[in-house]
C-alpha cells in the first residue's frame, strides 16, 4: 500500500461533499520538501508539485483543479467559479459560488472548510493566529449567509495545525488572541510561565459565535496527534522546519460536481 496523501472530513462526507486535507506523504517532492508539497513558491520543483496536485486530486476522487489564491493572513474573500486555477488575487477566504472546487494552503495555520449542502455554496478559510485574531471564519460565513447560506445548514471541518503543545506565542499576541472575541481566553494557555495559543479552539469558539450548530463542526484530528509540530511524519510544518517547509492543501466541493 502506498503512503496515504491525504485526510477526509466524514462530516462533509455523510453530507455528499468532499472535505480533505493532504498529508506529508504519497508525493514526490525531495527534501525539505518531501514529498506531497502542494506550494510552489517556495522553493520546491514547479513540476514536482504539479505532478502533486494531480496525485492528490486522483487519489481524493476530486476532478477538478481548485481554485487557490494569494494568503496574506487576512479577511478578504474571493467568489471563484468555472475552472479552478491560482489566482492573482490576495484573499484568505474562497467562497465557490458554483460548486468548483476551492483550497487553501496551510503549515501549521489552521485550514477551515465550509459548506452550505443545501445551497450548495463552500469555502476554504486559512486562520494562523493573524486571521484567528481577525476572526476571518465569522467573516467566511457572513460571506457564505450573503450569498444564499443559511447558518443553520452550514458545516464546518477545523483540519490539522499547530497545536498547544507546540504554538508557543508572545506577550502581545497572547493579550491580541484573548480579546479576539468572547471566551477566547480560555483558548490562550500558559504552560511554563510562556501563552500558548490553542488556535482550533479559538476557531470552533468563532464558528459557534457565528451561529453554526455545534454537531455541525468538527475538528479532523485533535492535538497532538493532530499537531502539525509535532507529528514530522505526517505533517510539514513552519514553526519546526521554517521558510523552507512545505505546504499543505485543503480541499472542499460538492461530489456530484467534483
Ligand atoms: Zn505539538
């Protein structure tokens, strides 16, 4: 058997959607980059990756590209539809207005996956700490509510980041996170007199502020076996391998048009 390449959301499955997250594994890139890394602007083979992302959709079962775009740890959305391709375009948010497939690129910020499955409308959110503090998965569903979502359909899978174990934080972005929205205090812990962000809790805590139903959102893999630092096997991550890290892609779209 072949190394697996990737995660997949059952909540988003039981609901005929492909929700998925690549691993570390299954892809040809050589080091620091082996081997499913999903970014090419970072130093690996343009060729090797794209040969990676054709694994990856193969292996998922999704047919067609995704839509990605420029992550600069922000709220902004983009509305993609038609054929998946990387944008120009700076946004953190890709709402897909027509079922195409859409994706963000992650090591160690959270990936957050959202789909209306009656509407039909998805998104792929990128959170690290900047857009968590910005609370850009109330501004994704506010943009998934403004283009015919209802909250009380929607559903949310929280992928694989850094964990608490390991997202040790500074005194400015402990008192930033903490104030980010209600309760998020109880997601900045103190573990040897150092904060330490618990950012897939401050996510959930966002999405449940935000209206979702709390059988509606889950989180793929706890930490730490879900923690992006601390797992090497599994997953690439910035905080332990730096600049020269690999990335990860998540995926969602409807099945029937994917
Ligand atoms: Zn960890």
């Amino acid at each position: 058997m072949p190394d697996p390449c990737h995660l997949r959301s059952e909540l988003f499955a039981s609901h005929g959607l492909h929700g998925i997250v690549s691993l570390r594994t299954g892809g040809e890139s050589n080091a620091p980059f082996d081997s499913m890394n999903l970014a090419d602007n970072t130093g690996d083979d343009p060729a090797i990756v794209e040969r990676n992302l054709r694994t990856l959709l193969a292996e998922s079962g999704i047919a067609l590209e995704p839509h990605r775009a420029r992550q600069i740890h922000g709220c902004g959305v983009l509305h993609c539809r038609a054929a998946g391709r990387m944008h120009d375009s700076e946004a953190d948010i890709l709402l897909s207005v027509d079922g195409s497939p859409v994706a963000v690129r992650v090591a160690d910020c959270t990936p957050v996956l959202l789909a209306d499955p009656y509407s039909g409308l998805v998104a792929a959110v990128h959170a690290g700490w900047r857009g968590t503090e910005a609370n850009v998965v109330g501004h994704a569903v506010r943009a998934m509510l403004d283009a015919g979502a209802q909250t009380g359909n929607m559903l949310a899978s929280i992928g694989p980041c850094i964990g608490p174990c390991c997202f040790e934080i500074g005194e400015d972005t402990a008192a930033e996170l903490r104030n980010c929205c209600p309760d998020a205090a109880d997601f900045v812990l103190q573990k040897q007199g150092r904060p330490h962000a618990d950012l897939t809790g401050i996510n959930r805590l966002q999405l449940l502020q935000a209206g979702l139903a709390l059988a509606n959102i889950e989180v793929m893999l706890a930490a730490p076996a879900g923690c992006t630092c601390c797992n090497s096997r599994d997953y690439f991550s910035f905080r332990r391998d730096g600049a020269m890290s690999g990335r990860h892609l998540a995926i969602v779209a409807p099945m029937a048009s994917a």
